[in-house]
C-alpha cells in the first residue's frame, strides 16, 4: 500500500543543470499536484493536473515544467536549475470532492549550488 | 499576499495542556479548512477538516473551531501529548469553484513542541 512514491529523496544539482523528479499514485486519484516548501513559506502549488491529459499552473510555475504521463504519473522537470529552487519537492493526489484532501509523497529534497 | 496565515511559526506547550494553532484566511470564495500534520523527513498527513457549513468539528482529541465572520479557524489538541510535537498547516480550499481540481492553499506553518 505504497500511496504516493517521489523519486529521488534527495538530489544536489549544479546550477544550470537539469533533472526530472518523479511521482507516481496507486490509488487511481485523478487529481495530481506539485508543491514546494520554504521556510515561513509553507507548500506552494508549482503544477497541478486535474485529470489524465490535463495540467495547470499553480502559483509558483517559472522555471518548472510537467507531464501527466499517464493516470498514475506526473513528474516535474527543471530545465535550468538555480540556486533559488532549493527547496523541499512534494508530489500529492486527490480524488475530485474527496473531503479528506491530499495525499502526499515523502518528498524530494533538492539542493542546488 | 498569502491568503492563509498562520501568525505563529512556534507554539511550546507542556504534556497534557491544551495546544491552540490558529489560522487567518482573506479569500471570502474559501469554503472548506483542513488541517495537516508534517514530522520531519515525511510527508504532511490529513489531520482534520470543517466546512464553511459548520462552526466546530471534533476528532478525538483534536478540535477545529471555524469562525467565518472573522475569517479565522483554530486547531486545538486536548490532551497535548509529546507525539504531537510537529510542523501543523492550516489549508482552505473553494471546491465550489475548483471542483476540477480541489486545489488546497496552505498557510506557512506553526511547529509545535510538547514538552514532557
């Protein structure tokens, strides 16, 4: 009974280099969202996809882009990495009108220099 | 501007004393709170909920106080006990309007200590 799984945990880039952060769901949610976690800042939406097919920006979008790969995917890509994207990476899944919200993964931990 | 806030990034509280987290909302359109739990290294866990519809809601030893004319919602925990120690946010949600995506704001957190 995985829930949501992000891939890697950890990660340290260079600045300038790319990456790929993984998430996949087995609950069969269709709703899937990726937010960021600064201190004081709490979780900021970065993407959101409301079903297969779909994807939306949140409030924090520049510098990430994402793929719905398929009902129980959605990765987030960083094509340029700079410093001020250090952060705390979370993956979460929804079912539409679910009340007890979001499940979340364990989280991506990246470190940019 | 952050539409939930959660004004006190710490709150230090003894074993067995009550512990009150509290949360600020702006966006009138907000018609459902939840609250989430975070332990280090993990990632936050549903901890409860109230609708606009309610004014109070208990869960064991966790109660969430809605104040809609205020626009201010409370979590208290009764008992406080020293597994309680963690990160708590606040998020609102407008499942009338983001039905497709029930999209979740989320205040910047408050850590809680409980003391032995």
């Amino acid at each position: 009974n995985a829930g949501v799984t992000q891939t890697p945990k950890f990660q340290v880039l260079k600045t300038g280099q790319s990456m790929t952060l993984q998430c996949a769901q087995d609950m069969n949610h269709n709703s899937m969202y990726w937010y960021r976690q600064d201190p004081g800042m709490g979780l900021r939406l970065i993407y959101y996809s409301a079903s297969e097919g779909t994807t939306d920006k949140g409030e924090v979008p520049n510098g990430y882009n994402v793929s719905r790969l398929n009902k129980r995917e959605f990765s987030l890509r960083l094509e340029s990495a700079a410093p001020s994207q250090t952060s705390v990476y979370f993956c979460a899944s929804s079912e539409r009108g679910n009340n007890y919200g979001y499940t979340f993964g364990s989280g991506t931990r990246l470190t940019v220099v | 501007d952050q539409q939930v806030k959660q004004n006190s990034p710490s709150l230090s509280v003894q074993e067995g004393r009550i512990s009150i987290l509290n949360c600020d909302y702006t966006n009138s359109m907000f018609d459902y709170f939840l609250w989430y739990k975070k332990y280090p290294a993990e990632g936050p866990t549903f901890l409860i909920s109230i609708s606009s519809i309610k004014d109070k809601n208990e869960d064991g030893r966790f109660t969430v106080f809605l104040n809609k004319s205020a626009k201010h919602l409370s979590l208290h925990i009764v008992p406080s006990q020293p597994g309680d120690s963690a990160v708590y946010f606040c998020a609102a949600s407008a499942l009338s309007i983001h039905g497709a995506g029930n999209m979740l704001t989320f205040g910047g957190g408050t850590r809680l200590m409980v003391k032995p």
